[in-house]
C-alpha cells in the first residue's frame, strides 16, 4: 500500500508541475505580446530626415506653391530632374540641396516638377 501511495503522490507532483509549467507558459506568451513603453531620458527615436524634404522655415505659401507645382523629392522620369531644370539653382558651398527659382526651399537635384525646363 505505500508503494501505491508514493505512486499516487509521484503522479500528483508530476500533474502539479506540469500544469504550473503550462500555465507559466501561457503567461509568459500573453505578457510577451506587450510592448512596454519605457521613457528613457538618453534614448529618443531619432528619425531621419532628408534635408531637402525639412521644410521648417518655409513660408506656408511657399509649400502650398510646392504642391502646386507637384513638386516630388524623386523624379518619376529619369532624365527630367532638378538638377538638369533651367530654373534649378545649385547646391551652394556647406549645403546639401539646391533651390528653384519658383518657390523658396530646399530642393533635391533629383527632384521634379511640372514645370521643368531643360537647360540650354
């Protein structure tokens, strides 16, 4: 009678572990979902902003005439950029974008907008 006892109890122990490790695992799987925020003073996300899409500064009309003239940082037709446009204005000495003569800004040479204009 003890060996089934001990047999009895072994059994018992080894259910009450089993269900403590199933059970830990569900919750380890549920809290690991969660993402915490954490505010750290060092750290702060840091995008990257290309310095010719930086409009800070720009005039609200001189954005609205951007987007008028559906000016894009990327020109969708290769040969018909900024950087080939009579009305571009090159990157002068410390800076890394040029300008327009049609809106005041920062403009990438490999901009576009409807008003391109080869040079001649």
């Amino acid at each position: 009678m003890t060996k089934e006892i001990e047999r009895r109890k072994f059994l018992q122990h080894c259910f009450g572990l089993s269900l403590m490790v199933s059970t830990g695992g569900f919750l380890l799987s549920s809290c690991a979902g969660r993402k915490k925020t954490v505010a750290n003073k060092n750290t702060s996300p840091v995008a990257k902003v290309n310095p010719c899409e930086d409009l800070t500064g720009v005039d609200a009309v001189d954005v609205e005439k951007r987007k008028a003239l559906g000016y894009v940082g990327l020109s969708p037709i290769q040969d018909k950029q900024c950087g080939n446009c009579k009305l571009w204005i090159p990157v002068k000495d410390g800076k890394e974008c040029g300008g327009c003569l049609l809106f005041a800004g920062p403009v990438s040479e490999d901009g576009h907008c409807t008003y391109w204009a080869p040079q001649v």
